[in-house]
C-alpha cells in the first residue's frame, strides 16, 4: 500500500533540529499523548510508532498514556478537559466522532471543544475468522451468516469503535446478524478471535498481519477498496459487497485554545516524522498509510466523518445509553 504523502519534503536541516533550539521555549518538558484504548490495539501500535519520531523531532520526550474506558471517551474527555500548554495531546481514531452520534451525554463536544492538529495516518481491517469457522472467501462467511442467524459473533472495541462500525457496515450491506460481544478495547478483542471465543473479527491490518501470516487467523477480506501491500493476496470486501469502505484514520489533537503557534509546530513535526523513510517503511510492513494533514484539512476531516457515519449508526439502531 503506498503512503499518501501530503506535504511538500522540508529541507534536512529543519528536520533535523529539534523544536525547543526553534523557539527557545516550547516544548521544555516531556509531552503526554494519551491513547484512549488499551495496549495492543491499532491507537496504541500507531502512536508508539509515531511518537518517538516525533520526540526526536521536538527535542522532548513524548509518553503515550493509556487512559482507557467508555469506548475511548474516558481520555478524550480527560485531554478535552486538561490546560491547553501543548503538554497534553489525544490520539483517537474513529470513536472520536461515533461517539459524539451514540451517547447522548458526554462531556465534550468533537468540533468545539479541541484544536485539530493532524489526521497522520489511515488504516484498513480485515475481516478475519477463527480457523474453526467454516468461511474462507466473504462470500461463505456471508452465506454462513444467513443460514445461523445470531449465532456468530465478532469482537468489538467498545460501542462505537472501529471494530464496531466495520462490523455494523457489514452486517447493514450484507443483510446479516453477526452479533457483537463488545470488549474493552481493540487488544482484548483480537485476543478473543485468536482464541475462538468469537469466530469473527474485524480488527485493524496493523494488529491482525502478524496473526493471519501465523495462521492463527484466516483473513478473508479487507475493508479497503484496494488491496493492502502486508497481504497482497486478500481481497476486498467491497468485490462482494458493492460500497463497502471502511478504514480507520489517527487524529492527533490538543485542548481548545492551545496556542496556534504551538498547535502549528506539532503539526510540523508530526507530518515530517510521518514522512520519515524509517517510519514509511514500518508503516508500510503494518498496512498504514501516512497521511498528514494540516489542521483546517483536520478540522474538516472530523466534521465530514461525523455526517459519514451518521446514516449506519441510525440505520443498525446502534445508540449507546
């Protein structure tokens, strides 16, 4: 899969200069970026990726912190909340936004209560079964779904989550009843399909690659419209269910009213840690695709998602209490 690089290459010397010998200020201690899922999961693996790239690029150290809960509205309602220094960032995928459509009280609000720094990556899933189904194209999982109605399950991340709405999409275009068994967050629910406790999964190509080249899962699709580079030969879902796309993307943002000269420079070094060969190498073995965005395209990235999403979740009735 080849990375989407948005941005035009910075001259090697900016690159290499860490931000506090720029400003002479910011960033003078270490920057927390809180992932709100738990370890394992496809948040968690882009963010250890990115962040120490990113800490060399800042000259400070960035510590991912799993504040997990709630379907990720735990720690994004906590970095909502925390001063707008630039000491504090969220990294969030889809839940960002879904969750704004399913829970009718949260305590923040996606466009108005953060400052959008960049959407640094995108990823699809796959829908993979336990060995013990017998499915091996989406067709025969298809087929297999209609004639057991409720009787398979996927895992799901929490209510709203990729997993989630991957497995919702499906279900809404298929015409089946693939019943989720919601876990707490992506690890947990890999860790079930690897141990049969649910025979479908719909996790992230980031955290399934290594489990389906082991054998340990059968992929059978990816929610993409093209193949993904880490597994070639994995179909789309889309070439059996015509308008199925589905991939998960990683926004990087800050509290309401960090400064912009602050919300500029991490947008800067993000997007050219990005870009790095290091990273778009590793990237590229996982199925991720480095994006880059800047924070207006950021911005109109989540309000677009929001309508996106919309239709499915109204649509499979999947409204949280």
């Amino acid at each position: 899969m080849n990375s989407k690089w948005c941005l035009a290459v910075l001259p090697l010397v900016v690159v290499l200069q860490p931000a506090n010998a720029q400003t002479g200020k910011y960033p003078d201690r270490p920057i927390r970026m809180v992932a709100p899922f738990p370890p394992g999961g496809t948040v968690d693996v882009v963010a250890r990726l990115v962040g120490p790239l990113a800490a060399k690029l800042l000259g400070q150290q960035v510590v991912i912190e799993n504040r997990v809960g709630a379907s990720g509205i735990i720690g994004t309602g906590y970095v909502a909340q925390a001063k707008p220094d630039g000491y504090t960032l969220l990294i969030n995928t889809t839940p960002l936004v879904t969750n704004t459509l399913m829970y009718s009280k949260i305590s923040y609000n996606v466009l108005n209560d953060f400052e959008a720094i960049s959407n640094i990556a995108s990823t699809p899933s796959f829908v993979s079964v336990h060995p013990s189904v017998p499915a091996r194209s989406v067709k025969e999982l298809i087929s297999l779904a209609r004639s057991r109605p409720g009787m398979l399950n996927y895992g799901g991340a929490g209510t709203g989550t990729n997993p989630h709405i991957a497995g919702e999409l499906f279900n809404y275009l298929a015409k089946t009843e693939i019943t989720v068994v919601q876990y707490k967050g992506g690890g947990p629910a890999l860790t079930a399909a690897l141990s049969g406790e649910v025979g479908v999964s719909f996790s992230g190509v980031a955290g399934a690659t290594g489990f389906v080249k082991s054998g340990r899962l059968r992929a059978l699709g990816v929610t993409s419209l093209q193949p993904v580079a880490a597994l070639p030969g994995v179909p789309t879902i889309a070439s059996v269910l015509p308008g199925y796309e589905f991939s998960a993307w990683f926004v990087v943002a800050a509290p309401k009213d960090t400064p912009r000269e602050i919300v500029g420079l991490l947008n800067q070094h993000f997007n050219t840690a990005i870009r790095s060969q290091e990273l778009a190498s590793r990237f590229a073995g996982e199925g991720i695709d480095a994006i880059g965005t800047t924070p207006e395209q950021t911005a109109a990235h989540l309000e677009s998602e929001l309508k996106k999403f919309e239709r499915v979740i109204r649509e499979r009735k999947m409204k949280a209490e």
